[in-house]
C-alpha cells in the first residue's frame, strides 16, 4: 500500500545513503518471514522503496525490478550493486511495529 509506506519511510535519510549493499532472500518481520520471490512471468515492475525514496536510474527513468516481498505483495530490489530495498523496507516496517507496540 503506497500510503502506509509514505507513513513508514523515514524521509530524513538522504536518497544517496539509504542503501545498503547486501541484501538477504528473507527477512523476520514481527511474527512473520518475508521472502524476496520473482514476479509471475518475468515482468519488471516499479520498485516501491525507491520510487517512495525518489531514486531513479541514471538515464532519469524509474528502478524496475523482477522481485517482490511475498506478503507485503510490493516490487522491491533484489540488493545486486547499489540497491538493497528489500532489507531496508523491511527494516523500516519492523521499527514501525515496534514502535507503534510500545
């Protein structure tokens, strides 16, 4: 959902330092593991997290991706060179439910 992930992205971070460079198949989200799976048919799609962050490739047009989250159901980066939207996504929706917990 776009708007729960503008809620949830911590926008203070600048665009050139949110990535990390490696990003594992499977991350623990509260009770449930979230896996980075590929999209039905090879299609590329928009990777939420960085059309939220507002990264674009270098040629100006939006990061497309082949992977999503298999319960967060989104288009997120796999991690290869630069990008690790599926770690930092994920990393985001745990502090979100951690502190909305407390």
């Amino acid at each position: 959902d776009p708007a729960f992930l503008d809620q949830m992205l911590d926008r203070s971070q600048s665009r050139k330092d949110y990535h990390p460079y490696q990003s594992p198949g499977c991350v623990q989200v509260g009770d449930q593991v979230h896996r980075l799976v590929s999209l039905e048919e090879k299609k590329q799609r928009t990777c939420q997290f960085c059309k939220a962050m507002g990264v674009k490739r270098g040629s100006g047009s939006s990061v497309v991706t082949r992977h999503k989250c298999d319960i967060c159901n989104i288009a997120i980066c796999v991690g290869k060179k630069k990008r690790s939207c599926f770690l930092m996504y994920h990393q985001q929706l745990q502090a979100a439910l951690e502190s909305s917990s407390k």
